[in-house]
C-alpha cells in the first residue's frame, strides 16, 4: 500500500484543519448543562459538511485522513461526529432500505440532523447474549421495551438506532427522539471527552412502524460493533497524536539547568517511545483502512488488533506526556490532562480490549 497522500487527501486535510481553528464552538461541547451542545455539533457538522467530512463513505481512502485530523483537534467532537455520520449513518446507509435512507440520510450528512446508537445494555454483555430490549408485535408495528446503558449523541439526537430482540432475532429500529414512550435520562457527567453528550434511556411501549426497522440477522450485532471498533480507534489515534504534541512543545519550553528538558536524555527517550507508539499506531489504523477497501480476509481482524493495539498505545502516551509535564499537567485544562482522561474511555468502549483479544485469538485458530 502507498503511505504517501494524494493531493485530494492533503486538500482535505488542510481544510479540515483550517475550519476548525476556531476554538470558541469547541468549547461549548464541554457546557455540562448542555444548553450550547447541539446547537454547536450541528454547526461544526454543517462546516464540516463544506469539506466533504460527512459524506464520506467507509471505503473512500480520504476517510482515515480526514477523521484522524478531526481527531487529533477535537475528540470529543469527533466521536459526537462519528457516531452520528459514521456509526448511525452507516448502519442506515449499509443496512437500511431506500425509504430509510431517504427520510434519514440527507439531513445527517448536511449537519441538519444528529443520530445516536442505542447499542448498550446495563447489565448484558451483546457480545454472547440476546438484547434484553424487546420488540413485540402490535397493532401498527412493534412495542420497544428495556433500559439502554450510556448511549453517544442521546441527549442531542433527532433519530436512535436501537437495537433490541424481536421475535425472529435480533433487529434495529429506527425512532425519532420525540417518539412516545421513548424516555431520555439527564445528560452523563463522564471521566473524559467532557463535549461528548451520553445519556441512558427507558423505552416504555415505544411503538415503531414495522417500515422502521431493520433485520439484523445473527451476525448484526457483531457487525455494528465493528462500526464502532473503526471509529474508536481513530479517536485514540488522535487522542495519542493531541498527547504527544502537548509533552513535546512542554519539553521545548520549559526549562531545568539552564537548558530545555528535552535535552535531557530521560526526557528525550520517553519522547521517542511515545512517537514510536503513535506512529505505528498510525500505520495500524492506515493497514486497517486499506484492508478494508481492498476487501481482504485479513480485514476484520486487523481492525479489531488496530483498536486494542491504538487505545492501549494512547493510554501510554498519555500517561508519559503527563509525566513530562509535571506539576502544570496536573492541573485542568490542558491537552496533556484531557487525553490522559479521555484515552480510559476507548479502550472499554465498543469491543473492550480484553474481548477484543479474545476474538484476535479465536480468529486466528480458525484459520490455523
């Protein structure tokens, strides 16, 4: 595979990067009171949508370049983002039928329109059990009843995807946030990613029509998650870049002995190690995008080996940039602080890493 950038990669990146200098939208993501929330992520959706970022589909190579930019900015932002254009969307876009895509597709991409993936249950793992939420047949469509756990985007969404059992399997419905018997909780104060609006929710005889749902089949699930898992990682890629930048310019400015502790060798390796982390970090998620395009046996597994290998990578980095910035780490509000919280968060979300050896291991005694 070819790691140089093509011109249309590079344009977009500098794009990407150009619209989201200003920092004043970013900071109303991290208004725990969430007044300012969604007003701000439809904004920046909506400049973003000027560069292209949220119609770009799963196999356009741009995608990986694009999204690790926004990223590296703004991971709060980019998950909010995501979850919306590339894990709700996709689900539409790949799964749905062309009525769905039509009612759907056209306010999200344009940064008109948020959607959330109610996925999580409270207390079940989906990984080896049914969904506790079910869908039963009734006049009109079927009833949705159970608990969602914390679920991305709920608070500001217009559309949830939630995944629930029905009486042939696993399936999907499609509902809109005002939906009768669709009860959002309060908004989650969270560890990190202090922009990213997660709530629970209570579905309480929420009819949906029949013409609003997906069958998933057995492997659905399994192959949302994997939606999930690409998303992720990228996120921990940017957050280990954010990380990595914040320690090497404390390491230039601060000064011990006269000189600039990057001169100090200790310093230094830690500045090496944390580099060599992310910059095989990024070429994991590069071979993983590639695969993906390509449609190589090898994708699956490459995706779930990038996220473990990514979110743990980020944890390191971030913990080594706090290090480096001693005492003024420490203290709120700086990138080094922020990544250090934020990394925790994808390497339990999606497929936690744990079960994501587990299915490396099983995948490869498959095929050995």
């Amino acid at each position: 595979m070819n790691f140089d950038l093509t011109d249309r990669q590079k344009e977009m990146k500098k794009a990407l990067e150009g619209l989201l200098a200003d920092d004043g939208a970013k900071a109303d993501l991290a208004d725990l009171r969430g007044q300012r929330v969604r007003p701000a992520l439809l904004g920046l959706t909506g400049r973003l949508a000027g560069a292209g970022y949220p119609g770009l589909s799963a196999g356009d190579p741009a995608l990986t370049v694009a999204q690790e930019t926004v990223a590296s900015l703004c991971p709060s932002l980019f998950l909010g983002l995501e979850y919306s254009a590339r894990v709700f969307g996709r689900l539409v876009e790949e799964l749905g039928s062309a009525a769905q895509k039509q009612a759907i597709l056209p306010a999200l991409t344009a940064g008109r329109a948020i959607g959330a993936l109610a996925m999580a249950e409270q207390n079940t793992s989906l990984e080896k059990n049914a969904s506790q939420t079910t869908a039963t047949p009734a006049a009109g469509g079927l009833l949705l009843r159970g608990r969602k756990g914390p679920t991305i985007n709920a608070p500001l969404a217009d559309w949830l995807a939630v995944v629930a059992t029905g009486p042939d399997g696993p399936l999907c419905c499609l509902v809109p946030a005002d939906a009768p018997g669709l009860n959002l909780g309060p908004r989650l104060a969270t560890v990190g990613l202090d922009g990213l609006a997660v709530a629970e929710l209570e579905l309480d005889g929420c009819l949906v029509p029949g013409e609003m749902t997906i069958p998933l089949g057995a492997a659905g699930p399994a192959t949302i998650r994997a939606f999930e898992d690409q998303v992720l990682a990228v996120a921990a890629l940017g957050v280990a870049w954010r990380a990595y930048h914040a320690a090497r310019l404390r390491a230039k400015e601060h000064k011990s002995g006269g000189k600039p502790i990057i001169a100090y060798q200790e310093i230094g390796f830690k500045l090496a190690e944390m580099l060599t982390y992310v910059q095989s970090s990024q070429l994991l998620a590069y071979r993983a995008a590639w695969l993906r395009e390509a449609g190589d046996r090898e994708a699956a597994v490459t995706a779930l080996s990038a996220k473990v290998y990514i979110a743990e990578s980020a944890e390191k980095v971030a913990s080594e940039a706090m290090q480096i910035m001693g005492g003024a780490g420490f203290i709120r509000g700086n990138a080094a602080e922020e990544s250090y919280r934020d990394a925790k968060f994808l390497g339990l979300a999606g497929t936690s890493n744990e079960i994501g050896r587990m299915k490396i291991a099983d995948t490869l005694l498959d095929w050995y």
